[in-house]
C-alpha cells in the first residue's frame, strides 16, 4: 500500500470528525499536509471541494465509489506500492481482500422417468411419516 494512503486517510477523520478542529487536530492535520505530495493533495482537495467521496473501496474489480468495474490492469496492480486512482470518478482506490465465492449447489432434479417417479414416492412417503 502506498504511504500516501493512510496519510490521506487520517487527514479525512480529522476533517470529518464531529465539532471543531481543536488546536492539537489542526496541528496534526498540518503536519499531514505537509507530509503529502503536492500533486496528491491538491487531488485530495479538489474531491472535497466538489463534494464527491475522495476514496472508494474495490470489491471483485468494481469501484465503490461509481460502481464502474475498472480496468484489468487496475486490478492487477492491487499488489502494487501505488496509488491508483478510479477511472471513472476519480476517488483514491482501496482495495479489500476478497472474500472467496461458495459455489452454489443446486437441488436434484430427475433427468428420466424412473428418477421422477422414485422422487415424488419418496416424497409421498416422507409427507405420509
């Protein structure tokens, strides 16, 4: 993950966080301005000014911020020490380990006669019991 991230994340809490800036926030708010790359942070900035949310999470290759599905290099590039933003809308992208898919299983269906016919007995037999 690129250092940029947390960085932009922290400052968003600090600037989202309820009440006032306390003199100690916007201290640290400062620092982590600073500490940011100006191109980074003018990007940031105008995401905040437009009122559109800076980050968005990509779940199986889909922004969450736009739900576009994004560009197969994109998503090969989660790995990376990069930071990548959407193509679309432009938020910062964090991406979330994916959870793997259950297979779904489908129920028995008879293919010939015989199988249905045994079928709907023992479902007579078991609706009887």
């Amino acid at each position: 993950m690129n250092a940029s991230l947390p960085l932009l994340q922290e400052l968003r809490s600090l600037e989202t966080a309820a009440g006032d800036l306390s003199p100690e926030r916007e201290a640290r708010a400062a620092e982590l301005r600073a500490a940011l790359p100006p191109p980074v942070l003018a990007h940031y900035n105008r995401l905040v000014v437009n009122g559109t949310k800076p980050f968005a999470e990509v779940r199986r290759g889909i922004c969450g911020g736009c739900h576009l599905k994004l560009a197969a290099w994109i998503r090969q590039a989660a790995t990376s020490d990069e930071l990548h933003l959407c193509e679309h809308c432009g938020a910062f992208l964090v991406f979330v380990a994916e959870e793997p898919v259950r297979p779904v299983v489908a129920p028995r269906v008879a293919r010939r006669k015989v199988e249905r016919i045994a079928l709907i007995r023992a479902a007579a037999v078991a609706a009887v019991h």
